[in-house]
C-alpha cells in the first residue's frame, strides 16, 4: 500500500528536506516544504475490505501522526484487539497540537494498558532534538495471558501509570 495513514481518505501534503532522512504529513524543520500531494486513506477503511484477517500486531511509526492513525483505526480495535506498538515523541506530536497525553487517553477510552519499552532514543539533527520511545498498548483484557506467557514485557518494558512524564 503506498498511501499515508491517518485519520480521512483523501490527498495531503507530504513534508520532506533533502538533506533530511525523515518526513512527514507536518514540517517537522523550519527547512521542510510540501514535496509531494500523496494519498492517504485511514485503517479502518483499509481493513474494512479484509475482515477476513485476524490483525495481531500494528507497529505505528509515522513521525508526529501517530494519533491522527490511531483515530482512523478505532473500527479496528474493536474488530481485531490488536496488540499496537507506536512511537512517542512530544517534538512531532506538537507539529500536529496534541500531546503524548491524548493518545494516553484514547487507549484509556478503548481499555487499553500502555508500557514504554526501557530503552529510550535521542537523536539531534540541525535546530531540533528529538527524544523519542516506543509504546506498546495492549488490551487490559489480555494482559494476563500474555504477562503469564512471557516475562519480556516486563523485563524490557515499564507501565506508563509508572512512568513520571516529566523526563
């Protein structure tokens, strides 16, 4: 699927710098402009043509949009409980005006149980630092079954309500 994810079925401006390895629906540098006008399409739609599937895992990676993907994929939840992995960075979330504290919420309303895995990244790149983690939400209903298969969530991870938001 070549298309954008996040929250509408349409067209949007994809924002990129040459001289800059990521890019994003938002400029994420003073230095990036609108490349491209790409497609974009939202999961619930997506996977409304393949209920057939049983959807285990999604991994959301879309610097700054996470929350714009997780609103387009509530359908989903409620079809598959998946587990969903998606990385935190508050510095591409205000390029979009929300914060890690809103997607907290919308797992809180889907009955979701959040844990940062331990390893934490920062990385500089020209004006901006960018401190990010990644997050795996997993629904508070299968959290035994999978806390009694396996110690690695607990070993490498650490419960959000846990975690003091100020670092």
């Amino acid at each position: 699927m070549q298309q954008a994810l996040a929250n509408q079925i349409g067209n949007v401006p994809l924002f990129a710098n040459e001289n800059y390895p990521i890019s994003s629906l938002r400029p994420l540098l003073r230095s990036q402009s609108p490349v491209y006008n790409i497609p974009v399409t939202a999961l619930n739609d997506f996977f409304s043509r393949y209920l057939e599937y049983n959807v285990k895992f999604i991994k959301i990676d879309t610097e700054g949009a996470e929350l714009l993907v997780l609103l387009g994929l509530s359908n989903v939840i409620s079809w598959f409980r998946p587990i969903i992995m998606y990385e935190e960075s508050e510095s591409s979330f205000n390029a979009f005006n929300y914060k890690a504290m809103d997607i907290i919420t919308f797992f809180s309303l889907h009955k979701y149980s959040l844990f940062r895995v331990k390893e934490r990244f920062n990385i500089t790149y020209q004006e901006r630092n960018f401190k990010f983690s990644n997050i795996i939400a997993v629904l508070n209903e299968d959290l035994c079954g999978i806390f009694n298969k396996t110690d690695v969530v607990t070993a490498f991870c650490t419960k959000i309500e846990d975690i003091n938001f100020s670092e």
